[in-house]
C-alpha cells in the first residue's frame, strides 16, 4: 500500500509540474506510444474529456494540421488548444 501511495504522490506531482490537470496522463501516454494511435495530422474525437489531460496530449500529438473535437458534459478545466474545440453534451 506505502509504495502505491508513493507512486500516486510521484504521479500526481508529475502532472502538476507538466501543467497536466490529472495524473492518468501518464497511463494514456503510455498507450499511445507503445501502440502508436495518434500521429502528427490526426483528427481525434474525445469523449468524457474533462478535466482535459488527454486532451492537452492528443492536441499535441495531432499538431496543427491535425484537429481535436472533445465533447463532455463538464468544461475541461484547462485552457482549449488552438487545434481543439469542445461541445458540452
């Protein structure tokens, strides 16, 4: 139990220094990069998107010639990139 509360604080800490609003960034990341799902161009829905770390991380990965549509019925709480709109649905 001590070690995964440790890793959660490592986590947690992690996402705030990457100005990430959530820490299961990292599990995301993780899939993405040993399967390859989002490249460069992207055009990516994202459902349930609040409070936005994804989000953030899949703007990125897309670029700005890729496009993000992130739909949820809460406001992410971070700032939109300029590649993402959101529909509160």
């Amino acid at each position: 139990m001590q070690k995964h509360l440790s890793q959660a604080d490592f986590y947690t800490q992690k996402a705030r220094q990457e100005n990430y609003p959530a820490r299961s960034i990292y599990k995301l990341k993780e899939i993405n990069e040993k399967f390859g799902l989002i490249k460069t161009g992207d055009r990516v829905l994202d459902l349930g998107c609040s409070p936005g770390s994804w989000l953030l991380y899949i703007s990125r990965q897309a670029g700005g010639a890729g496009r993000v549509v992130a739909i949820d019925v809460e406001e992410p709480k971070i700032a939109l990139p300029d590649n993402a709109i959101f529909i509160k649905k």
